[in-house]
C-alpha cells in the first residue's frame, strides 16, 4: 500500500488548533495518554490476576469477578465486569442473551493477552478498570458495563516471562520469545468457512471469548496487542473518519511516530496514515489464491472481530511499539521501487528459512521433548519460504512507485523481526534438551551453531529496532485510543455487515 506523504506545515485555525486536528471531545481523550503510573516492566500472569483482585476487593459493589473459561492446561480464564450502575443487576456470561429491546445499556468488552508475546494491554487493562472504578465521570460518561479480560493465554504468557521483567533489554527479548503457531493463537482460531477452506478446531481459550461475546453481543470490542518496532498502527472494524484525527495524535502526544509504511498485511484497506480494516480472512484467502499459494493449507481460523460482527460490533485495535524508530513514519521517496524493498525482505526471509530449516531437519530426529518452542518452529519455519515465495510473486504485480523510507523501514524490521522470534524459539527447544540432559550430540552441535548465528543477528536488529518506549507510554497511547474508539461505538448504531463465515 502507498504510505503517506510527507505532512506539510499547515496555519494553524484562529483557536490555535490545526487542519484536521481532534475536535474537543478528541482532544479530551489524547489527555488519558499522560495518566498511566509510571512502570518498569510488565506484570506476570500471578502479578496482574493479584493486581486485578485487590482492585474488585476495593469496590466490590462494582467489580464482578467471573471465571469464562479454562486454558489449554487447566488454568481458570477469569473476566471481571465493571458496572456503571451498581443497581443494575450484572450480566450473566453463563449462556447467550436474547435480544431486550428494553436493554440499552451499551457493554464493552477488553481483551488483553490475545497473543501471549504482547503485554502492555496487561498494563493498559488493569489501568482501564482502576480508572472506572474509581472516576465517577468517566463511568458516567460511557454507561453500561466493561468486561475486562486480563489475560485470555496464560499458558504462553508465562513462557514470556522471562523478559518482561526487563522490557528495553532486547536480547532478553528475543532469547525469551514464544508466540504459538497460528492454529494455536487465540486471536485466530474462531470458526471460519470460506471456499476450500474450513477451520473448527476451537481453542478452549478461543471458546470462551466466544461465550463472553455470546452473552454480552458488545457495542465495542478491543483485543490488545502491541509490535515490536517502529509506529503505532490500527485496525477498525468499519471506517470512523471522524476519528482519524484523535488517533493520529494520541502518539504524537506521546512523542511515538505512526507506522505508515508497508503494511503487515497487504490486502487490508488503508483509511487514512497508519489506519486500517480489520485482517479478514476471506480477503485474505482470496490474496493468497492470488498469488498462487494453496490459501485453504495457509489460513487457520477467523478473529474476534468476525465473530462480533454478528452484533453489529465496533471492533479496535491499537498496536504500539515496544521500539520507537523515526523511519516508520518518514514518507521521503527513495530512488528505489517499492517492489525492490519487497523483493530484499523476500530474499532475507528465504535465506532465514533455509537456516533454519537445515538446522531444525538435522536436530529433529534427536529431540526427545515436544516442548511449545519446538511445536511452534516447526509451523513457523518453514512458513518463511512460503513467504518469501508469495512476496517475489507479490513483487511482480505491485504499481511501479519509490519506495518511502517508511516503507524500506517496514521491509527491513519485519525480516529482523522473523530472524529473532523464530531463531530465539528454535534456541530454546533445542537449550531445552541441553538443561533435560537429553541432548546428544547433534542437538549441541545445532546449539552451537545457531547461536553463533543469532549473536550476529542480534547485533544487526539492534540499530534497526529503535529505542524502548517506556512502558507506561505505551499502556497510555493504547488505553487513550481504546477510549476515544469506544466512544466512537457508544454513539455510532451498529452498522457492521455481520458475519459471513
């Protein structure tokens, strides 16, 4: 997608504002950005379920505390609702509600650890419900009742803790990553039929979000992730033009650039800078077809926000950067074609996949643990060579344009990013056999030379990822977004097509 132009200076109006800047309800929501407390790393999974229990213990004619589902290993998945109005009687999340017409009061529903390598909506969660509870005028302000799940994979949360304690230390980061393969994310794995392609295999974690949204059919939805490097971006469930301006300067006040490169998705449509539709993946299937891949074999399952969309659900994500780095949103032409940028992130992620690949073929048969780091590799892995084949293709058919500096930025980080994650989880499958005492002496030997590889590769993200953000920066720009989306949903009828899967 073509990134942005380069902003031109605009007068400002006789009020002091610019052309196109958040109007006085907006600019009300870009003040929520400076009122995260400060934070030095992220809460683990015992830490945040404790943080939000005290805080129903202290308002307990407010807070409700509900168990919505298990986990994959057996861990209670708790919600807790947050009432506006203490005389009502709460929602019951047990089984699906009948449409009231008496029943008007708008529900939200917040979504944190959708997938587990993303924790600042932990921080942006607890910080969401300390404030409803505590400020008469902002529960007033939206009604109804806020469903807050703090954490919907506590399994591979807890197999990233080993970094949060020390979010800006970027070697921790990658030699302590797990993110599950897509038919394991929660985020992915909801119903979908489409064509040739047909996905059932609901996670426990999957079903009840789904439960949850059942119960309450919500006027708006947010999953909470975050990125890795770069800007902040969005995804919207339907075009809000009225909000454009309030996102844009959310992380302006902040200090955080938006991403508006190349897209981690080509086939969502571009609102405006750094805004997009929601990943659909009928469009997405149909892109793939496109390109000569088998879509049905690639695609896993649908998203929260096709499911919602039944509802007629405003759904909203904000993605911010662990990383912050200028080039994300530098529109400057290059005198280079953006196919070219795409066709040398292709190049990078074939040479990362045949790597690794060789590596993960030769220590395979030697394995004796199905840990979740070697569960993932092996969908992951081989995933890059299919990509960087889909991106060759892709490359042949894109309009000859300069590439931006942004989008040479995109390009260049996500093929970092991939070296990292799926190199860090590889060297954890295979530490892992070492520290069982199960490891012969292929595995070491595999050991050894990918971390010779990955130290290197280390050294080379390092300048490209960027400068930490602190943490109650991120949770701030996040959680002021998420209001203003919100507030959006709480006055906009449900206009969403519904769900076709």
């Amino acid at each position: 997608m073509p990134a942005a132009d380069p902003k031109p200076s605009t007068p400002a109006a006789a009020d002091g504002t610019q052309p196109g800047a958040p109007d006085v309800a907006g600019r009300r929501w870009v003040e929520h950005v400076a009122t995260v407390p400060p934070a030095d790393a992220y809460p683990g999974v015992d830490e945040l379920l404790a943080a939000f229990r005290a805080l129903a213990a202290r308002h307990p004619e407010r807070v409700t505390e509900r168990r919505i589902g298990t986990s994959g290993l057996g861990e209670p998945l708790l919600c807790f609702s947050v009432r506006a109005d203490t005389t009502a009687t709460p929602r019951t999340i047990d089984s699906p509600r009948s449409p009231d017409p008496d029943d008007t009061a708008p529900h939200y529903v917040v979504v944190g650890g959708v997938h587990p390598n993303e924790p600042v909506g932990a921080v942006t969660a607890l910080h969401l419900a300390t404030a409803l509870c505590e400020d008469p005028s902002l529960r007033g302000h939206f009604g109804g009742e806020w469903h807050v799940v703090p954490c919907v994979d506590p399994d591979g949360a807890r197999l990233n803790e080993g970094w949060f304690r020390s979010p800006t230390d970027k070697r921790l980061y990658g030699r302590h990553f797990y993110r599950p393969a897509g038919d394991k994310q929660v985020e992915w794995t909801f119903p979908f039929a489409y064509r040739d392609a047909y996905f059932d295999r609901v996670l426990p974690e999957t079903f009840a979000l789904m439960r949850l949204i059942d119960a309450t059919r919500p006027r708006f939805l947010t999953t909470l992730h975050n990125c890795e490097a770069g800007g902040v971006y969005y995804y919207l469930s339907s075009p809000a033009p009225e909000l454009y301006p309030v996102l844009e300067a959310i992380p302006a006040a902040a200090g955080i650039p938006l991403a508006t490169g190349e897209p981690e998705a080509a086939h969502t449509p571009r609102h405006a800078p750094a805004v997009y539709g929601c990943i659909d993946m009928r469009d997405a299937y149909d892109h793939l077809d496109g390109l000569g891949a088998d879509a049905a074999a690639e695609i896993a399952g649908s998203s929260s926000a096709a499911y919602a969309a039944r509802y007629g659900t405003f759904y909203f994500v904000t993605e911010v950067p662990h990383w912050s780095h200028p080039e994300a949103d530098d529109g400057t032409p290059l005198p280079r074609r953006h196919a070219d940028v795409i066709r040398e992130r292709a190049a990078s992620l074939r040479a990362t996949g045949l790597l690794l690949g060789g590596l993960l073929d030769r220590a395979l048969p030697h394995l004796t643990l199905r840990t979740p780091f070697l569960a993932a590799v092996r969908a992951f892995v081989p995933s890059l060579v299919t990509a960087a084949d889909l991106e060759t293709n892709r490359a042949a058919e894109l309009p000859d344009r300069p590439a931006t500096v942004a989008d040479r930025y995109a390009c260049l980080h996500s093929a970092h990013s991939c070296r990292i994650r799926f190199g860090g989880m590889l060297l954890r499958a295979l530490a892992a056999e070492i520290t069982a005492g199960t490891a012969g002496p292929v595995v070491r030997a595999c050991h050894a030379e990918l971390l010779a590889v990955y130290e290197g590769w280390e050294a080379e993200a390092d300048p490209v990822t960027g400068e930490p953000i602190p943490v109650a920066t991120l949770a701030g720009v996040q959680y002021a977004a998420l209001l203003a989306a919100a507030d959006h949903a709480r006055t906009a009828a449900g206009t969403a097509e519904g769900d076709r899967t």
